[in-house]
C-alpha cells in the first residue's frame, strides 16, 4: 500500500491479503494528524492516525456495523528502543 500527498490531500490505495483494493482519500492536519476515507468493496471506514509523542500514536477506525450501527476500534501503539 502507498499513501502520498497530492495537490494538498491525501491519496491511498491498499492491496489486502485476500487481493481486494481499497482506495482512500483525506486530510492532513500539520505534522500530527491524517484523516483518511477508505473504500473497497466491503464498503468504507474513516481511519484517523495521530502522533500522540516522539514515541507514540493512534489509530481509530469509525465503520458502520452489519446492523446498520456505528461501530470504532482505538490501538495505542508505543516504540521502544532496542
């Protein structure tokens, strides 16, 4: 997968294991927040990703459930040093 900025936004495609493409497309927010609208033929997700420190981030991911609700999954990740 390849995110890269063009003209001011963000544009992404993704390649998953089971060869289904997803196409994204978002905002950067100075040096510490993306937004990015992904679709494939699941459907669609907003992933949002923020530097939280040097050494961490944030990932959340808003989709609309199989019932029709609205479902978020949050990951906090930290490097370490070797």
């Amino acid at each position: 997968g390849a995110i890269t900025l063009k003209d001011g936004a963000l544009k992404g495609y993704w390649i998953d294991v089971m060869r289904t493409m997803s196409q994204g497309s978002g905002t950067l927010e100075g040096d510490s927040k993306s937004t990015m609208q992904w679709t494939d033929a699941m459907g669609s997700h907003t992933r949002i990703t923020e530097k939280l420190g040097e050494d961490k981030m944030r990932v959340t991911i808003k989709v609309t459930g199989p019932d029709g609700k609205p479902m978020e999954a949050m990951s906090e990740m930290t490097g370490k040093k070797p």
